[in-house]
C-alpha cells in the first residue's frame, strides 16, 4: 500500500465507522433487536498503530487481530492512554498462548484441547483470565481454524468445565463461497442449546446476516479500515 492510500484510507476512517455503526443498528432495529445489544469489533490487522487511533479518536473502544505478534506490537504501547478491549479472533498456535492471554481481553478461538491445555496453563501462570469463545469450523473446512461440527458439543463441555464463566459464546468464519446465513444459523443454535450468550459472526461482508441470525459481536476490517 502506498504512503498516499494510507493516509486516505486513514482520513475515511471516522466517517466509515459511522456507516457501519449505522448499518448495525439498522440491522438490529429490523431483527427487533436493540442497537447495543451488538458490539463492532473493529478489525484492524494488516493496518497500523495510526490507524488504529484514528479509530480510538472516533470513539471505537473494541478491537480484533488476528496474530498475536500483531497486537503484540501495535496495542500494548496504546494502553497507557486510552481505554478498549482488544480480541485475539486469529487460529491460535499453542506456543503463543501464553502472549495471548497477556496481551487479550477476549480469545475467540480456542479449537482444540491441546489450545485449551496452553490457556489454561496461560491462565494460571499469568494470574489474569481473559473472556472465552470457541471457534466452530462451522463449514468443517479443512484447512481452516475452528473446532469441527460433529465435536463442538464435547469441546463446548470440556471448555465450560475447565474455565466455568469465563467461556462465554462462540465464533465462525463461514467458507467464502457458501451463503453465510445457515452456518450463523446454526452456531446461533448451537450456542442457545448450551447457554451461552454471545455470538460472535458476520464481517464486512456479512455482519448485517448475521445480526439478523442474531450476532452479539461482529467483527467488521475492510469497511473500517479500507481493503487490505
Ligand atoms: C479479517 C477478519 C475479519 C474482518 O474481515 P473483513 O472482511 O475485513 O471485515 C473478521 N474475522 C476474522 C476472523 C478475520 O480474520
């Protein structure tokens, strides 16, 4: 990306947010939903720390990144003078775990039970314990992250037994060539049966389908940020 596509990229970043924040809230006023019950998660990966404060000046509070070595590098230093919570919604490797659990406020992809060893692990040793999802390979894609369908209910149950409340909703990436709104469906469903309130799903793309299929969290990048 060149000097000048940044800077106007960064420019537009108010105003985008405003779109989106207003497209959310439509979105939820037509599923006969409250405006506040969905949190913007604003995806800043691939994008620098001035973008993200264009972001913090716009009154945006909650952040995602996909690698830790990311936010490693952009979020820590924003701490001392600004307020937000900042998502790890990238496949989690086990030896970063640990930096994980430091860095983030939220986790949303916990998979497997080996990730779930390290967090936990994470957990103890940092005495601090970030919120919980699990990602659900809702599309069993095997390339992608996320626990596969047929073992997200024993996964689900494992997790609630070994962080109790901390474990608080679950997340997916549908595959980019299906229609989005049966895998929301049925992560939305999912979730319901085992009690757990948020559902984070929907992106630049989709987030106005998955509110409708009844989103807490929406993870928006592109229609903030610019094209990556
Ligand atoms: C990049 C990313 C997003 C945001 O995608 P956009 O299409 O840019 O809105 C959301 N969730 C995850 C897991 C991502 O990797």
């Amino acid at each position: 990306m060149s000097v000048t596509e940044t800077a106007s990229d960064i420019a537009a970043i108010e105003d985008n947010l405003h779109r989106v924040r207003e497209r959310i809230a439509a979105a939820a006023i037509k599923a006969g939903r409250r405006p506040d019950d969905v949190t913007l998660v604003a995806v800043s990966k691939t994008k620098p720390v001035e973008a993200v404060l264009a972001a913090l000046a716009a009154g945006q509070t909650v952040f995602g990144e996909n690698r830790v070595q990311e936010a490693e590098a952009k979020f820590p230093q924003l701490r001392a003078g600004h307020r937000f919570r900042l998502h790890i919604i990238g496949g989690l490797q086990t030896n970063k775990a640990r930096d994980a659990v430091r860095l983030a406020d939220v986790i949303e992809t916990l998979d497997r039970p080996r990730l779930a060893d390290a967090v936990a692990a994470a957990i103890a040793k940092e005495g601090r314990t970030p919120r919980l999802l699990i990602e659900v390979n809702t599309g069993d894609e095997p390339q992608k992250s996320g626990v596969v369908r047929a073992d997200a209910d024993g996964f689900i149950d494992d997790c609630k037994g070994r962080f109790g409340a901390a474990l608080v909703g679950l997340m997916c990436v549908p595959p980019l060539d299906q229609e989005p709104r049966p895998h929301f469906e049925w992560l939305a469903d999912r979730a319901a049966r085992h009690g757990l309130g948020v559902l984070s799903m929907g992106m630049s793309a989709d987030f106005e389908v998955a509110i409708a299929c009844g989103a807490t969290w929406v993870r928006v990048g592109s229609a903030i940020f610019g094209h990556r």
